[in-house]
C-alpha cells in the first residue's frame, strides 16, 4: 500500500482504500495480521490517529476486525456467498426499477454518476459585515465527508460569524452556502444537513434535556434516539435535567451529544473542549473520531486548543481579517514544512530569512523560524547566512497559528 502526499485525498482514505484493494487483489488474505495502528503510522510516517480512523472506518464496514489484546486482522469473509446475497439484492432493484420506468441505460448512468459525485459542503466567496466592520470578506472552501477540519485564528476574527452564517442565523451579504450542489438559501430542507448548536444561544436555557430532544426530533427526520439515550446514559445526564443547571463543562459535553444525535452530516463546534476535564476530553475526541470514520459526516470545530485539536483534525484553515489565508493537509504540511532555531553573532535577522520564512519567536541573537516550503534551495540559501547554530525543531499546529496569524509587532525585535 502506498501513499501519495501530493493526492488531495484525504490520507486515512487513502489507507482504507489501500487495504479494500490489497484484499481485492489477493495481497491482503482472510484472517491476515494487519500492522498496529502505531506501526502503520511509523511506516507511512502519518499521526496514529489518521490510521486509527481509517481502521474504525474499515470495522464499520466489517472488512477487518480488532480482537483485543491480539490486533486487528482482515475479516474472515466467504467471498462466495457475499456475492451472492449482493447480487440477490442488486436484481431487486433493477426489477423495482423496471416496473417503475427506468430504463437500464438510467441505471448505468447513475452508476457512473455514483463512482463521480461525492457529497460536499461548498462555501463560495461567503462575505457578512457586522456593524460596519467586514467580519467575512469572500471566504471559499470545500469539505467532503469523512474529515476533521479546524478552523484557527485569533480572538473576534469571525470564527463564531463564520458558523452562524453558514448555519443560517446570520443571513449573508454575499456568497453561497451549497450542500451537495443545492443552495440552502432557495432548499431550506438542506438545513437539516447541517448542524450548529452556538454555545451562547439561551433559547433553551430554561428547558429541559427531553424537552430539546423533541424540538430536535421535529428539527432533523433522522434524528437517533437510541445514539442519544446511550450517549446520555454514559456521561450520567437525566431527561429532566434543566440546562439552566450545567456547568459550562457539561454544557458543552450535552452540545455535543445533540449534535452527534442529529445524524446531520456536517457539525460545527465552537470550542467543543472548553470547560471539560481531561477525562472527558479524551472521551469526546473519541466519539468524534468515530462519527468521523464511517465516512458519513465531517466535523468543522472552531478550538483555541491546538495541542488538542492537532490530534485530531485533517484539515486547517487559517483565518485572519475575515478571510482564510490558508488551508493546510496538516500531513502534508508536516513534510514540506521545516521549523529551524538559528542564532547568530549580532541581532540582526538576515533579509532572506525575513523574506523565506515566518518568524515566531525572537530572544536575542535566537530566531526561530518556520520555513513552510523548505527544500534545497531554502537550505542552500539559510547556509548563506552563516549562522553560528542552527537546528531543527518540531513543528506543531501551534507553530503554523504563529507563522500566518501574528505579526512582526507581536514580537519584541531586538536589534
């Protein structure tokens, strides 16, 4: 199995469309050890969670199977039979389909449609002024299903602008909304594609959590009250709890259940991690990841946590005054970028590293530098400089939020 880091492809995709074609070619046997979710990060040189979620995608689909305490191997499947039942099924609707007047050409058509057209959420130059300051100016992204993707940037940026809007609550100024080609502005219906529950809403503050659980069964037809009843169950919340009563911890972690309840295919947290303990971070992170790794709903969070959000998102985009000034592949950035201390015999900072890099951090004769496009030309360049040290550091999403959202008066420059 290989990975292509120039593919736009997602790279826990790429793993499980990987694995579906090794078993498909014989590479891969029934019952065969697959390599650890650690091992398989240090061979393709990915985070563990990517491959995490590729291998819990992978069990949905009941193509591999984890046994505790031994690992996880591909599933023992009769080929056979499956085939059999699957092609039972598949003369079913071809009947059904006949019988209502679809020719077989319309069926082969929608087949090709099918292996083309991949639902997405497409933002096209989304701009909203609020009190005469441009919080969006023509903002344009795209996400499919099956991504984690973190929206970073300083505090009043637009981030909370920015989900509203999308969401409906804030009407825009100009730009679209489109969920799988459909403009929810002129399909309402869409809306329910689209889940966004603002932490500073009160509409409901007074309300009791069976008392929302209705509001949001008459606000999404798929609403699971059974993923729900379950996620209450385990975190100890009761149908008659008011949320006037939580904390904001708790707050939170019920957003979060509503929101996953919905089977909306496209979340949006507003920091989701605030205000909870550690232990229910790392269950939330988990559930999100799960969710995420059927390959049915993507998850768009707004967090100032990034060592935490760093774990888990695919995807980043970086806002600063109203608009995204980019949008990293965080595994392919963690390859292409370089994150370099270099001190030298005076204060002065070189020109080309001024130019080539992103200072983050000035004390004294020591820069430390990330340089998000480092090749041999950077490096031949930087050894022009002569710096009497220099070493590589590791590079966190902490460091890319440094780079593109501070500026040089952010810094004490000292010459």
């Amino acid at each position: 199995m290989q990975i292509d880091h120039g593919s736009r492809q997602p790279y826990y995709a790429q793993i499980v469309t990987g694995i579906e074609q090794d078993i498909a070619h014989g590479v891969l046997q029934s019952g065969e050890q697959l390599p650890s979710v650690r091992e398989m990060a240090r061979q393709h040189l990915l985070n563990p969670n990517t491959v995490s979620k590729a291998y819990k995608r992978l069990e949905t689909q009941q193509i591999i199977e984890t046994v505790p305490g031994k690992g996880t191997y591909v599933k023992v499947v009769d080929s056979t039979l499956f085939r059999q039942e699957l092609r039972e099924q598949f003369t079913q609707i071809v009947r059904l389909a006949g019988q209502r007047g679809v020719s077989i050409a319309e069926l082969h058509g929608w087949l090709d449609q099918m292996g083309e057209k991949i639902m997405s959420l497409v933002i096209n130059q989304l701009s909203k002024r609020i009190d005469h300051h441009q919080t969006l100016d023509g903002i344009s992204f795209e996400i499919g299903l099956g991504q984690i993707v973190g929206v970073v940037g300083r505090n009043g940026v637009g981030k909370t602008t920015l989900f509203r809007t999308i969401n409906g609550q804030y009407l825009t100024d100009h730009g679209q909304v489109l969920v799988d080609g459909q403009e929810v502005v002129d399909q309402p219906e869409m809306r329910t594609q689209l889940c966004f529950i603002d932490p500073l809403a009160n509409f409901f503050k007074g309300a009791t959590i069976a008392q929302i659980q209705w509001y949001y069964q008459a606000a999404y037809p798929d609403f699971d009250n059974a993923k729900f009843a379950q996620l209450l169950d385990r975190y100890h919340l009761t149908s008659k709890q008011k949320l006037r009563h939580f904390s904001k911890g708790m707050f939170g972690l019920f957003t979060i259940i509503l929101s996953v309840a919905t089977q909306a295919p496209y979340l949006f947290l507003d920091e989701p991690l605030d205000g909870l303990d550690v232990l229910i971070r790392k269950n939330i992170l988990g559930i999100l990841i799960d969710e995420v790794a059927t390959g049915n709903r993507s998850i768009v969070i707004a967090s100032h946590n990034l060592a935490e959000l760093e774990g888990v998102i695919d995807r980043a985009l970086m806002l600063k005054h109203g608009r995204i000034v980019n949008d990293y592949q965080l595994e392919a950035m963690r390859r292409s970028a370089r994150k370099v201390q270099l001190v030298y015999r005076d204060k002065q900072i070189p020109a080309v590293v001024k130019q080539l890099g992103h200072i983050v951090h000035v004390s004294g004769r020591v820069i430390v530098v990330v340089f998000e496009d480092y090749n041999a030309e950077v490096q031949a360049q930087l050894a022009t400089t002569n710096p009497v040290f220099q070493e590589d550091l590791p590079l966190s999403l902490a460091d890319l939020f440094m780079a593109n959202l501070t500026d040089e008066a952010d810094f004490e420059l000292l010459s």
